[in-house]
C-alpha cells in the first residue's frame, strides 16, 4: 500500500535533516517507541508499541538509510516484526526542500508498505487509514522533540 505527503517545518532544511538522522530525536517523535539505538551511521535498531484496533503488538525492527544525498533526500526501509501478530515493512523516499511558502524546510514523503499475518486479516483499508494517521502523528511530534532537543542541547 502507498502513503504519500508532507510536511512543513519552520527550521531549515539542514536542522531537519539532523534531527531525522538523530535516534534521540526519533525515539521521542515515533508514537509508541520504547527504544532506538543506532548501530551504524545508516542502520538502527528500535522497539515501537502500535495499537491498531484491535490489535496491540509490540514490533522489533530495523531501519535502513540508503540512497543518501544529505541534506537533499534518502531512502528509509523498515523491517519490523511482532510474535503472533505479524511484520510489516516498507521503504519510503524522503525528500528535503526550501519551503516555497517561505522560512523553513518542507518534507515530502512517497512510501510504500507491506503486511503479514495478523495484521493483515484485519483489512489493508484500516491499516492505511492508522498509517497515515501515525505518519501525521509521527512529523507533528517530531518538531517538537527536534526544539526540545536542541534546546536541551543548548
């Protein structure tokens, strides 16, 4: 399934593009994430609880960065699987640009995600609808945990 969109940041293309390649800053902006540790400047590894009616599963996974040209755009693949429940995985190319309204950096996103198991039999209709939602949810608290962390940071 594919989700598509984007986002408006008063911060600079440069500070987006740090704040998205920060484990701290993404571990506090992705609902649900227990844990984000890098292993390696383009791969992570993470731990996210996602309520997706009615299930509740906790996933373990991986996050790949390839087809990096900072501060521009990359590739983000995920690999992600929950015991008895499912995986869910997909890669989305993100891209970064001078806002054209003007002051700060626009994120435009194109991903594309795939299910199993559990997940779904429960509809790919309900899926896209709560991955859109969580991708919404996702870039609004990011530019929160991208202040805060820059203000603990001084």
């Amino acid at each position: 399934m594919r989700i598509v969109g984007e986002y408006r940041f008063a911060a600079d293309r440069l500070s987006v593009w740090r704040a998205l390649n920060d484990p701290e800053v993404l571990r506090r902006a992705i609902p649900g994430c227990e844990k984000m540790d890098r292993v390696t400047d383009a791969e992570w590894h993470g731990r996210v609880v996602v309520r997706i009616w009615p299930i509740k599963a906790t996933f373990d996974g991986i996050v790949r960065l390839s087809e990096l040209s900072p501060p521009d755009r990359y590739r983000i693949t995920i690999e992600a699987d929950a015991p008895l429940v499912g995986n869910a995985g997909g890669s989305a190319v993100v891209t970064l640009d001078e806002d054209p309204q003007g002051g700060g950096a626009l994120l435009t996103y194109d991903a594309e995600t795939e299910i199993g198991g559990r997940l779904a039999q429960i509809g790919a209709r309900l899926v896209q609808s709560a991955g859109t939602k969580y991708a919404n949810k996702f870039f609004a608290r990011f530019a929160d945990a991208m202040a805060e962390i820059e203000t603990e940071r001084g």
